[in-house]
C-alpha cells in the first residue's frame, strides 16, 4: 500500500509571509482560466465577432475569484460546518488552511456573473456559456490541493488495490485516493468532454447545461469512494451532503439542455 507523503501545507516562507500550497493550486486554477479563455477568444472567430476580448476575460477573471473565494467559504461554513464556524468566527478568514466548498463557490460564480452581465449589458447564460470550459481543469488543481494538504480523504478500500493509500492522519486503515479521483474525473474527464462540446456552434444555454450535468454526474460518482463529509442533512453513506447538492445541478443541467434547444432561454 501506498502512504500519502504529509507534504508540507507551507510551499515557501519569506520571514513571518508563508505561501502555502492550497494558495497556490487556486493561483494556478485561475491562472489556467485565464490561459484558456483568451486561448477561445482568439482561436474561435465567432466569439470575436459576438464581441468578446481579452479585456473583457480580464473582468470575467475579477468577478469570478471574487464568486469562487467568497461563495466556496460561505459554502463550506453553511452546508458543511455551520456549528464550528459559529464557534470559531474569525476561522471563517483562515482560507489558506483549506475548507472551501465547490457548490458555495459554484453559487458565489453564478452570482458574481449576474453582476458582470449587468454591467456588460450580456446575457447571464451568454457568459456562463463561455467560460462553463474554462472551469474543470482549475477545478483540477483544487483538488490536487486536497490531496497535498490530506484532506477530503477516500472511503475504505481493499489492500489488495495497488493505488490504496494510508493517510497517517487520519488512521492507519488503506483508503481510496478520491482526491485525485476527483481531480481526474471533475476536472480532467470534464474538461475534454466539455472543450470537444463546446468546439461547436450551440444554442444558448447547451454548454451551461452540459457542465451541470457532467460535473454533477462525475461528482456523484466519486462521492461513492470519497468519505462521506457530516455537513448539515447529518452523515450518511448512502447519499452524501455532496451527491445532495450535485443532485440540483444534475436537473437543471437536463432542463437547459432541453429548454435551449428548443431555443426558450
């Protein structure tokens, strides 16, 4: 069996500034956004013509971390950890040590998009369109950031699995690596399958739809090897807080599907 290696939370220290690890993949997810949005503006003359630009991406990156930062916090305090945070108030500042929520953030970047389309005078799916590609690879890179700082770690699994690791934190028991589940399923696998979707001409509101419902699928299923997190519907193995609050999007996803090609978004 493998043993995760407890890396170091803390990547590099300049006297009392300490640069950690998790800080760092969210530099890089917003990075790679970045990268890959102007990638699409210049590479696809149709998004030119209907008035995108590298200035604009330049926004979209500002209002977005503003969205993942304060909704994936608010997110992890409210669905997950509501009684600790009430507890521990001035915890809710201390992002550097990990505790952020995919479905707040996902909240908080749907929010912070309705800002900018007002301001932009864009559709609000317009914008969710073009930059639903742009999010599973920084998805990616969070969870690598779970995984180096030991947390979010797998159910049970068979010590016969050649990949079972054991996570000296939390015991001595081989478990399932589902952080890098995760980084391969939600973000790699998303981001292929939503880049090929999307390399098309689709109507407005497809390609928000495909990322729902992929993302929400893909993290259904890796919930089954995740240990299950005891937020506020309590703990269960069965159906987790996760699959709860994937389940939505799921939905949703099928209704913007159905609803844009029947061209009534």
């Amino acid at each position: 069996m493998l043993t995760h290696p407890q890396f170091d939370p803390v990547a590099l220290s300049l006297g009392p500034l300490q640069v950690h690890w998790y800080g760092l993949m969210y530099l890089a997810a917003f990075l790679q956004f970045w990268w890959l949005g102007r990638h699409r503006i210049l590479g696809h003359p149709q998004l030119s013509a209907a008035g995108w630009s590298v200035r604009q991406l330049d926004d979209l990156l500002f209002y977005g971390v503003l969205g993942v930062i304060a909704g994936g916090r608010l997110g992890e305090v409210l669905f997950y950890q509501p009684a600790y945070y009430l507890a521990h108030p001035l915890q809710i500042l201390a992002v550097w040590q990990g505790g952020m929520s995919f479905h707040g953030g996902f909240l908080g970047v749907l929010v912070a998009m309705w800002l900018y389309a007002r301001k932009a005078g864009r559709s609000w799916l317009e914008i969710t369109d073009f930059i639903a590609p742009l999010v599973p690879l920084g998805l990616a890179a969070g969870r690598i950031g779970n995984f180096i700082n030991g947390e979010l770690w797998g159910r049970g699994a068979d010590p016969s699995l050649p990949w079972a690791m054991i996570f000296p934190s939390v015991d001595q028991l081989p478990r399932h690596p589902s952080q890098l589940y995760q980084a391969g399923l939600e973000g790699v696998v998303l981001f292929v399958l939503l880049w090929l979707y999307s390399s098309r001409a689709r109507p407005r509101g497809a390609v928000s739809g495909f990322f729902l419902v992929g993302y929400g699928s893909l993290r259904w299923l890796a919930e089954y090897f995740r240990s299950p997190d005891d937020g506020i519907l309590g703990l269960s193995y069965t159906v987790s807080m996760g699959q709860w609050l994937s389940l939505p999007m799921v939905v949703a996803g099928v209704a913007f599907i159905v609803l844009a090609h029947r061209q009534r978004i």
